[in-house]
C-alpha cells in the first residue's frame, strides 16, 4: 500500500508544480561538498520568533570547528530580507523581498496507530487542520496505508483536505495475549540487553506459571518476532517520510513536515536514519513530532486483560514511554523540528507555525572530509536569553545507507 500511495503522492508533487503560480524561491540546497544552508529559528524566553538579526549576530561551528558564514537570508511574515550568496562578505545587512508561502506535509503514521487511538485523534485532526488554514500555502495530507495522498492549496481546498484527513484509520491492533513485550523492549532483547531480558523473563513467568524450561527460548522467540514486526513498521513510516520530503522538495517556499504518530522506538542498527536527515537538509524540510498520545506506553500490560497487576520487577521500566517514541523523538531533533505533545497542542502548533514564518538561513563551507561520518552542527545567536532551534548536523554522502552516529535520543 506503501508503493501506491508514493506513487500517487508523487504524481500530485508533478501536477502541483505545473500549476503553481510564479513565486520568489527560498534558499535551495546546495551540494554538501561545496555548502551547507542550515535553517535557524531564533526565540526569546517566551518562544516568540526573534526579527531583525543580521549575519554578524550568528555563529556557526561544524563538529566543534567555528566555519565563515558565507551566505546569510533572513526571512519574517511580512517582508523578508536575504542577501545574495555571491555579494561580498562584508555587507551586513541584507535587502528586503517578499516572503514566500509554505509548504507542509501533514503525514499520519497509522502504522504505530490503534484503530481506537486513529479515532481518538479526529478532533486533533481537526484542530490542527484548522490553524494550518489561517494561513495559505500548499498542504498535502499523506496517510499511504488509507492510500490517502490528497493535496490542495489553503484555505481553498481546506474542507476536502479535512475529508481525507477524516477518513484516516488506525492499522496496528494492541497485543491480547500471555507473552506481551513492548517494541522497545524486544529490539533490546535482540541487541542482548541482559537487564530487559532479565524484566521480560520474571513477567513471562508470572503469567505463564509451570512453564520455567521454556521461558528463554520463548522470550527470545517472542522478541525476535515483535522486533521484526517493529522494524517493518518503522520501514513504512521511513517510506511516507520520504515521500513527504520528495514531494516538498518540488513546492516552493517554507517547508514543513508534520509527523502525527505515537512514535517508535530508536534501534542503533537503522540504516536509513541518515538518509532521511540528508534528505530534510536538501528539503530545507524539519520533521515535527506531533506525538500522539498513547496511555498504553506509560502502564503496559497492567490493564484488566491481564486481571491483575504485574509485581513491580515484571513491570516495564520507568523510561519505557520515552523509549517508546526515542526514534520519532530523534528524528525531529535530528532535523531542526519540534516535538509537541497533545495536551498542549494549541501553543505546540502555534510554535511550529512561526519556524515557518519567521527564520534564517545561513550557508557555510564544510570542513575537509577525513572520513564519511556524522557531522555536528551547532549554531550560536548574540543576545541575553535567546534560544536556537537548528538540526544538529548531517551525515557525509558517504555514509548515507551505512549504520551512522547519530544524536543521543533525548530522555
């Protein structure tokens, strides 16, 4: 259902991009070897957008090295000013031009959510439909296990993209049964972690008395088959991920993907984690998390399927629920974007919403390449109080597909 739904979101990305009428363009990517653009957005204490900044307030260090601002563009909702890449170095203060529109992907990761979870949502659907409305631009609602791939301009098209978004539904159904482990907790007993291992086993033998001779292997059995299961859902949501950045990649303006989704686990062995990081740099596209609630990561397999509460060493660990959505978490620090949680949806989604109005872009050489790797970017802004929201860094082409070093998941 992947493949249909990415071919027919590509063909909207065609068709859209014929249609569209003539507009300034933001910063497009340049090849890595030669410059990196890193988007910034600058707040004060209060998450308001910080205006008015010029090249000299801003410094840029790769892997800890201070690198020459060589391009500078700034952009705010009601005019923006930029400054040629190729104008000498020295001019401070760039020219103002009209800003661009945004472009956004609000993308519904149904693979990690319940049919009853996908119902729940509606009204944030709604809700977040609603403020994406108040401001125009080009908006593609993409849920390709529904082959939902609907695009339209806002706020014309805003009542037929809310249909799409209203027909959405869950795929992944919760686990009912004796030998119940989390996600996380099965990619960890598949990386030898002894100290989960350990958990699972005492809550296998819990609810499975007399059966002590085949508890290991059947723990191991069990996890091999949930990791699996993990993996091949996160391969799909990747997939929709990808789609969605092609197709900003093709619109003109500000970029923005919206990721809905209770999250998934981070796994050290994912290999297309640094695709995805290049391919939101070349998008000049950050990844939100609007993470989706699930009160299920924070008491799992304690609810009355079970008829009795598990004793507290058989109980999942305290940190589950952050390692439960690590990756989606990683993934949108990884890229520059937010992570906004559902009960404060409303100041999350207006926090969101001004990275695309009011930001900066800033163009640097990249360091020799001794070998391909992760590179850390860190950006740094002049004034008391101010707060930079940047993504922390790339891979080197060479890398991208291999088993990289990603950021740490934040606990």
């Amino acid at each position: 259902m992947i493949a249909r739904a990415g071919a027919a979101a590509l063909g909207l990305s065609a068709s859209l991009a014929s249609a569209q009428e003539p507009t300034a363009t933001a910063p497009s990517f340049e090849a890595m070897a030669t410059r990196v653009l890193v988007d910034v957005v600058v707040t004060d204490k209060r998450h308001r957008p910080v205006l008015q900044l010029t090249r000299s307030d801003f410094q840029v260090f790769e892997d800890g090295v201070s690198r020459e601002i060589l391009s500078f563009a700034a952009f705010a909702p009601i005019a923006v000013a930029t400054a040629d890449p190729d104008q000498s170095r020295d001019r401070a203060e760039p020219s103002p031009v009209r800003l661009v529109q945004a472009s956004t992907v609000l993308l519904v990761d149904e693979g990690h959510l319940s049919p009853t979870e996908a119902a729940r949502l509606g009204a944030v659907l709604t809700d977040v439909l609603r403020r994406l409305t108040e401001r125009r631009g080009w908006l593609l609602v993409l849920a390709p296990l529904s082959n939902i791939a609907f695009a339209g301009r806002l706020p014309e098209d805003a009542a037929r993209l809310a249909e799409a978004a209203g027909s959405i539904r869950g795929r992944r159904f919760p686990q009912i049964s004796n030998h119940p482990m989390t996600d996380s907790e099965a990619l960890e007993i598949e990386r030898g972690d002894t100290l989960t291992t350990k958990r699972v086993l005492e809550r296998f033998h819990y609810l499975n008395p007399g059966l002590e001779r085949e508890m290991e292997s059947m723990v191991r059995a069990r996890a091999r088959e949930l990791a699996a299961a993990a993996q091949a859902r996160r391969r799909d949501t990747y997939e929709a991920i990808r789609i969605a950045l092609r197709w900003l990649a093709s619109q003109p303006g500000r970029h923005c993907l919206l990721l809905l989704s209770p999250g998934f686990p981070h796994d050290p062995s994912d290999r297309v984690f640094a695709n995805l990081v290049n391919e939101s740099l070349r998008a000049n596209a950050p990844i939100h998390f609007l993470e989706a609630d699930a009160p299920s990561a924070q008491n799992a397999f304690e609810g009355i399927e079970y008829a009795h509460a598990l004793p507290p060493g058989a109980r999942v660990a305290p940190f589950e629920a952050a390692d439960a959505a690590a990756g989606a978490d990683q993934l949108a620090a990884g890229t520059g974007g937010l992570r906004v949680g559902l009960s404060d949806l409303a100041a999350g989604l207006e926090r969101v919403l001004d990275t695309t109005r009011s930001y900066y872009v800033l163009g640097y050489e990249p360091l020799p390449r001794a070998k391909p790797r992760f590179r850390a970017i860190k950006v740094k802004v002049r004034g008391k109080g101010l707060r930079v929201l940047a993504r922390r860094g790339y891979f080197d082409e060479g890398q991208a597909g291999e088993a990289g070093s990603p950021p740490p998941p934040r606990r």
